[in-house]
C-alpha cells in the first residue's frame, strides 16, 4: 500500500514574509488562508481538505464572517498548512524533527531518569507483572461493587481537580480488569466485570478529552464501545457515543457531531430500560450539535424534547450512575450554552445564571466551564463590565482544577476581548488571567 502523499510544503519566501508572520501570531487565518492562496496557489478548497474543515467554513473565515479559536482547529492548519508550531503559539509540531531522530534519544532519557527516580526499595514493574501471574483473585458481587465505587470516586475527584493525576489510576485499574476478563468467570460475574471495564475506558477517554488529546481519548472511547458490545450493554454505548458527539463538536466536526448523538439515541431507544433521564441528556447533546451546525429550529426541537424527557423522570426510575450527573441545574445550564451557541445570548444569559447560581461548589471545574459560557452571553451583548468580572470569577475555580479545556476556552475569552483590550477591566482580567494560569503566558499582547 502507497503511503499517503505529504502536505505540500509552503515557500519559504511566504513563512519568512513579516506579513505572514504577523498574520500567524494574532491568528488572522483570513489573511493566512489569502496569503497560502496567492502565494502557495492552495486554494480554498484545497485548505478544507488539509485541514479538515468545510469549504463554506474556510469562505466565512475569509469574509471576515468566523473567526477560528479552537486550539485543535489551530493544530490541524499547523499541521494542514506546514506552518510551524511558533509562528502559530504552538509547540514543535511532530514533522518539524524527524521521528526517528527524537525518538531513541529521548526515550533513552526517560530510562535513565526513570532508573534514578525509582526508590530502591520498590520492585520494578516487570515484577509487578510477574507477580499478577500467580495470583488467583476470587470474585463476587462485592468485588464488583468495590469496582463500581472507586470508579464513582474517580468521577467525583475529577470534577474537584481534573483527570491529569487521576489518568495513571484509571488506565492502571483498567488494564487490571482487563485482565481479568481473561479467566473462566461465572457469566452474571464476566458479566460485571465488562460493564467496569467499559466504564474505566470511557473514563480514561474522558480525561484526555478534557486535557484536548483527542487522538487517545478517540481510543479509549472506541474501546468502551468494542467492551459495552461485548455484553450488549447498549445504554453505555449510548453514553460513550453521546462522549465522542461532544468531542467531535470541539474538534469543529459539527456533521461527525450530529451522526454520533443520533447513533447514541438509536442505541438507547432499543432498549426498553432506558431512562427519561438518560433520554433528555442525550436530546441535549444533540441540541449541541445542532446549535453547532447552526440549525436553529433543530435546536429548538431537540431542546424541548430534552426538556420534555425531563419532566417525566420519576423517583422509582432505575437511572445508570454514570447519568445521574444531569440534575436540573445541568439541564438548565445546557439550555443556555446551546441557545448561547446558536447566538441567542439573551435567552441564554439568565439561564446560564440561574443554574450557577445553583451548582455545587466542589464541582470546579463546571463552575469554572459555566463561568466562561455566562462570561461570553454577556459580552456579546455588549456587557463589558460584566463579562469581565464573570470570567474573572472563573479564574478561581480554574487554576483549581487541572483542565486544559477550561483554560483554552479562557484564552478564547481573552481572544474575543481584543477590541476591547485596553479597558480597564479587560486589564484587570489579563491580570488575573497570567497570576492564576500559568499556560497563560502563551497569550497574545
């Protein structure tokens, strides 16, 4: 099999052009994708292609209608265009050294910092592994309950501090359960065991969604799914499904979105346990990906229908735990974020509010997350002052919680200021943005 042909490289001339340069620092792709046009000869629709985004999306940057903030969306123009890294705010893309070059050296690094750090008087891990041959773990109901509860402590931690500390547990107790799945179980307990198995997964993808590596999220969501099918568990599948809908709406693939959401509900709509809890989470998430196609009247429908699934929960509802996150609050907050993404700030501003207002304080990094969507309603609708003192009051519960999607969409707020730059209180939040984040030295002047 041919390998696939390398990117077009763009002249020299045109990186080196101070023009150029200035229209990649500030991130100015309608000037970027003119320039690759008249001097690379990359046109429009060659730029859609390269870096994965529709050729109406490329026209409105052009226009000067879109602006393009995403970080992930900065990386695949990096990476579709040639532009290296620092021209862009990035790190060192992985084609600018060549990979077998970077990769012995630093791996042998690694090594020897590995063998000094290790304390003497632990075993290696190649021991470790040894040792987990010979032995016999006995199972029951109890064991899978205590599965099930340390994963309910991984979800609580995270929303308290981020998944960065918690990755190495989750995929180290993922790769256990794994394991034993390779023994003669009974089948109610092979059974448990799976649905575990599946939920870690999901969780562990979910932890590099939040930190935006979207490659291995995309591989422990895939897995989660090839586990839940294993059993016919269809509800997690929908659930996972509705993770990859979400990821799928912040790598600007409004289309991959909707096709995931609408699987996810097929999936949950098969059986006849699905809850009306687990029926309007997944309505909301597809009010999402219609919001970010831009379907207003599809977003409304699917907002109502979440909202209508809603009222019909009951006490006596047997709700999976992984869904019992989407109180009220939640769904009122998601109501404004998808009236907020389809431009309607004022229907979205009190809404967002309200449900803030009423979020549990150890939940930092929702409170941070709904912060910034109240921080944006309101300085689209020309509500500096107030924008600024909301996103500074996210500041806070941010620099808490380790979540690199938090703090890119508060550079994003920070982008969004720049007509507003030298305001007083546009000041005050670039103070307090730098002293609290420290990735925020990587902000524009």
């Amino acid at each position: 099999m041919t390998e696939p042909a390398r990117p077009q490289e763009l002249p020299p001339g045109l990186l080196t052009d101070p023009e150029m340069i200035d229209a990649c620092r500030v991130r100015d792709f309608a000037r970027v994708f003119r320039m690759v046009k008249a001097r690379a000869g990359i046109y429009p629709s060659m730029v859609a292609r390269r870096c994965e985004l529709t050729p109406s999306r490329v026209g409105e940057v052009i226009a000067g209608r879109r602006q393009l903030l995403h970080i992930d969306v900065v990386e695949r123009i990096a990476d579709g265009l040639r532009i290296p890294g620092h021209m862009l705010g990035l790190a060192r893309r992985s084609w600018e050294t060549p990979q077998n070059l970077g990769t012995v050296e630093v791996e042998t690094h690694q090594d020897a910092e590995a063998e000094r750090a290790a304390p003497a008087t632990l075993p290696g891990p190649d021991v470790d592994s040894i040792l987990a041959l010979t032995s016999r773990t006995t199972l029951n109901s109890a064991t899978l309950e205590a599965f099930q509860s340390s994963i309910e402590d991984y979800w609580r931690r995270d929303d308290q501090h981020g998944g960065e500390a918690l990755r190495p547990a989750i995929v180290g107790q993922l790769r256990y359960v794994v394991g034993l799945l390779k023994e003669n179980r009974p089948p109610s307990i092979q059974r448990g065991l799976y649905g575990v198995a599946a939920e870690l997964a999901r969780l562990a993808g979910w932890t590099y969604f939040d930190a935006r590596q979207y490659n291995q999220a995309r591989a422990y969501f895939i897995e989660a799914l090839q586990l839940a099918k294993e059993i016919d568990d269809r509800q997690t599948m929908a659930n996972v499904l509705a993770c990859m809908s979400l990821q799928a709406t912040y790598q600007d693939k409004p289309a991959d979105s909707l096709a995931f959401v609408t699987a996810a509900q097929d999936q949950a709509r098969s059986v006849t346990v699905s809850t009306p809890r687990v029926l309007s989470m997944l309505s909301m998430r597809e009010a999402f990906a219609h919001a970010t196609l831009g379907n207003r009247g599809s977003t409304h429908r699917a907002i109502g229908e979440a909202h209508r699934h809603f009222e019909a929960i009951q006490a006596v509802d047997h709700d999976p735990s992984w869904v019992t996150y989407f109180d009220e609050p939640k769904l009122i907050v998601d109501t404004g974020i998808a009236h907020g993404r389809l431009g309607e700030a004022a229907t979205a501003e009190p809404l967002i509010a309200d449900a803030l207002r009423r979020e549990d304080r150890a939940n930092q990094r929702g409170r941070a997350f709904h912060s910034f969507w109240l921080a944006r309603t309101q300085l689209d609708q020309g509500k500096l002052d107030q924008a600024c003192h909301t996103a500074t009051q996210a500041l806070e519960p941010a620099s808490a919680v380790a979540s690199e999607r938090v703090t890119g969409h508060l550079r994003e707020f920070y982008d969004q200021l720049a007509p507003h730059r030298q305001e007083p209180v546009a000041l005050a939040f670039e103070a307090r943005l730098r002293a609290l984040l420290p990735v925020s030295g990587t902000i524009r002047p």
